[in-house]
C-alpha cells in the first residue's frame, strides 16, 4: 500500500508540475509551483520546509484556486508527515 501511495504522490506532483507550466499565466507561477514542490520533497528528508497545510495553502495562493479539503490528508499519507 505504501508503494501505491508513493506512485500516486509522484503522479500528482508531476502533473501538478506540467499543469503549473504549461497553464500558468507566468512562467513566475510555473517557478514558484516547482520550489513549493520541492520544498514539500525535501521535508520528507530534512528537517520540514514546509507542512502540508502550508504547502496546500500556498498553491491555492500560487494557483488562485478554491480549497481542496483532501489534499492535506492525501499529503500526509503519501508523503509520510
């Protein structure tokens, strides 16, 4: 189940990525999408950057998106916070 977790992680994140870059109005929001997903990345394996609420309250910011109320529990599992 983990390795499930991990491949739909990766999915998202990725997509998330290509979303970012190719529909973003600026290639400013593209930049700042990919270091918010490297700094949730990098919370996996250093001392946390970012939290997944932070990091979901930011890319609704970035995004200028509505909330998503299941992005932070499927963070957390996929990302082990």
């Amino acid at each position: 189940e983990m390795q499930e977790n991990v491949k739909k992680c990766k999915n998202f994140l990725a997509t998330l990525i290509k979303l970012a870059s190719h529909n973003s109005p600026s290639p400013e929001t593209s930049r700042n999408v990919k270091a918010l997903v490297q700094d949730l990345l990098a919370s996996e394996f250093f001392d946390a950057k970012i939290e997944p609420e932070e990091f979901t309250n930011r890319l609704q910011s970035e995004l200028k998106s509505s909330p998503q109320p299941y992005l932070v529990p499927f963070l957390k599992v996929c990302v082990l916070f």
